[in-house]
C-alpha cells in the first residue's frame, strides 16, 4: 500500500507548530513517533490534510523526575527510553510493567507515551497504569496551557477531551505516595505483538494491613480505559485477604463492558478481568512493602 498524500511540516518550535495547526485547520495532523498514524495511512483509514511533525522541537523529548513532585515526560520522549530511566524503574514500576510488554522493539523505539495516549485506543497499555497513578495531561494551544486529569482525557475509541488546535506536550505523574504499590498486567496471544484484548493496573495504598486507598483501571474492555468503582469501594478500608482479592476479581468482571469481536470473546475477556484484577492486587500490595 502506498502512503496517501499529504503536506508535511516539521517545525522547530512549539509556537510554529501550533500556528501550522491553526493555519492548516481541519484536516491536519500531529505526529510525534508515527507508528499509529502511518499505519492508519497505509491501510486507508486516515487521508490526512497536512501531518505536523514534532520531532525536531527541542525541550519536549525529555523524561524528567523530582524526588519532591514527581515524573514529567515529554510528548516526543520515546517508549524505549522509560525502560532505561532509574527513576521510573525505582518509582514506577507499573509503567515499566506496561512498556516492557507493548508492541516489539522496532515501535518502542519509535513510538512515544502521549502518541500512545492520543490514539485513545482502548487497549493503550499505558494508559491504565498511568490513570491509577493520577496522572495529569498538559494541553498547549496558542492560547495557552491547560492541565487535564488523564481519568477525563479518554472520551471515546479514537476520541479525547482535546481541542481543535491543541497539542498534548507532556504528561505529569505524581510521586507516589509511602506504603503504596502499582502493577500493570495484560494477556495477549502473542505478547506485546498483539493488541492487549484485556488488561488491568492497579495502584493502592495500605495501612498496616488496611488498603487506606486504591485505583483500579481495565483496558480493553469498554469504549475507554475503564476505572473500575464499584471494586475500589469494594477494597477501600479493608483488611487485605485472599477472600478480598478473590471478590475483588468478580466485581472487576462484572463491571467491565467487553464486546466480542477477532480477539476475544466477550465472556473470555470477563473471565480474564478477574484474574489480571487479582494478579495486580497481589503485586501492589508486595510492591508497597518496599516503599
């Protein structure tokens, strides 16, 4: 298949980008890695106006980390580089979990966090852990900067909370808190090869025993990254047991909303809600034991 064509841009600065996204209006297009809009191209489901590409803008490639506030990357920081970042393998390690297992080498080192983000697939894999950890979102237009919870970002299968002239130029994570654990686990056929059909992360906060607070994420199993509620309330304030976790895994799956379609069935991708939900309270609370 060959590439539809397109104006390309690569401006140096933010500013000339989001003046070429206003100028250029509907029709135009971010990039900051490529590995989901050239595929969308090559397979005839995006003819785009114009394509903005952000690689050559300095400042937005960083990963950055604050003992005192917390984790900052980059809209053009690439997906391999969280892999060999020592704050987020000490601090983060569901993030770690997500990217170790998400699509093969040769898109890790192209693709970037936000890029993953703003496809607004259901199954991002980054997406879930990130969303338990309280992540932010910075939005940039010509207007100015406008911070989002990551939890309100996600509208729909390939839709955000996003403006019309709008660019997504990092996103922040807090540090997180003492006592408290993170996991990120997903199934698929093949790996990170294929798309997750069902994943889940959790981060939770204990007390001695008690779980003092926890979030609960599935993806791929509802139009968007789905926090689970009813579960959260299930654990919060009660003594960690297997009974709890065990109920935990039937109240995941009874909350998710999966369809049936080339991956999985919707009955399969409940079942394996329960248990991905189990696996990732056990982890996180091992994992709070360290911090």
């Amino acid at each position: 298949m060959r590439l539809p064509k397109f104006e390309y841009f690569t401006p140096k600065t933010l500013n000339e980008a989001l003046a070429l996204l206003k100028e250029q209006g509907e029709g135009a297009y971010i990039m900051a890695g490529g590995t989901d809009i050239v595929v969308k191209m090559l397979h005839g489901r995006l003819r785009p106006k114009s394509v903005i590409a952000l690689q050559e803008i300095d400042g937005i490639n960083k990963i950055s980390f604050s003992p005192q506030e917390g984790l900052t990357i980059g809209a053009t920081a690439r997906i391999v580089n969280i892999l060999s970042h020592p704050d987020i393998l000490q601090y983060y390690p569901a993030l770690t979990d997500a990217v170790k297992v998400m699509a093969n080498i040769e898109v890790r080192n192209m693709g970037t966090v936000v890029g993953n983000l703003c496809n607004a697939a259901p199954s991002a894999d980054t997406a879930p852990p990130l969303i338990t950890m309280g992540s932010v979102v910075v939005l940039t237009s010509l207007e100015g900067e406008r911070r989002l919870s990551l939890d309100e970002f996600f509208k729909g299968p390939g839709i955000t909370a996003m403006n019309q002239g709008e660019i997504m130029t990092s996103v922040f994570v807090p540090l997180p808190q003492p006592r408290s654990g993170g996991s990120y686990k997903r199934i698929s056929a093949r790996c990170g090869v294929d798309i997750a059909p069902a994943s889940a992360g959790t981060m939770a906060v204990f007390r001695d025993e008690i779980c003092s607070d926890v979030k609960l994420v599935l993806g791929a199993v509802a139009p968007i990254p789905l926090r689970a509620y009813r579960t959260e309330n299930l654990l919060r304030g009660k003594q960690w047991t297997h009974e709890l976790i065990q109920d935990a895994g039937y109240e995941a799956a009874e909350e998710s909303m999966p369809i049936s379609d080339c991956r999985a069935s919707a009955e399969w991708r409940k079942k394996m809600v329960a248990v991905l939900t189990r696996r990732t309270l056990v982890e996180a609370y091992e994992r709070s034991k360290k911090n």
